[in-house]
C-alpha cells in the first residue's frame, strides 16, 4: 500500500469527524441560517472528494466498501455549481450519509492498522 494512500484516508477520516460532530451538535435551521457553517462543512466535503480522487485506483478497488466515486461526485456538484447548492442537500449528507461514512473509514483504518 503506498503511504499517501493512508495520508488521504486519514484527511477523510478527520474532515467527516468535524462534519458528524457538527451535525450532532447543530440543527438544520443552524445550518440553513449560518452562511459561515454552510462554507466551512462544505469545504469539508471538498476535502474529502479531493482526497477520495487521489487515493489510487488500486486501494479504491480493495476497499470498494467505501463509494469513492460518490465522494469525489459529491465534491464535484459542490465545486462547480456552488451558485445553486440546495443546503438541504448537504444536510442530508451530513445527516444520513456522514454518519456511515464515518464507519466505514474507521473500519477501514483498524484493518489497515493490523
């Protein structure tokens, strides 16, 4: 396994440990009405779809519990059609998805870990 593979897990393991702790921690209203919340969770996400595109083909097909593809998309709508983002959207991910995604990559890092 190349090292930076690992390097990019981890900068997703700990942008969605922000993003999760955010959404236990704030409501949808905190979030609809707060245009600094919105940036920063969605610089996260950006984060994440970034460092998903940069881990190896190779690693992604190993560890094909993970949606790769879904995180790099995500990031892609996000970056490119920042003008209409539907904040209701990024909750949605930051309710249903991150909590699993969290999981997943925590799961992933104790297997890598053995």
């Amino acid at each position: 396994m190349r090292e930076d593979n690992l390097v990019y897990v981890y900068h997703i393991r700990d942008a969605i440990a922000t993003i999760h702790e955010y959404g236990q921690t704030h409501s949808f209203e905190d979030f609809r009405d707060t245009e600094w919340d919105q940036s920063a969770i969605i610089r996260y996400f950006e984060i994440i779809g970034e460092a998903a595109t940069k881990i190896d083909k190779t690693f992604r097909d190993e560890h094909s519990s993970i949606e790769w593809r879904d995180l790099s998309d995500f990031r892609n709508f996000l970056i490119h059609d920042y003008m209409d983002i539907d904040v209701s959207i990024v909750w949605d991910a930051i309710t249903k998805d991150v909590p699993d995604l969290v999981v997943k990559i925590n799961n992933l890092l104790a297997a890598l870990q053995k």
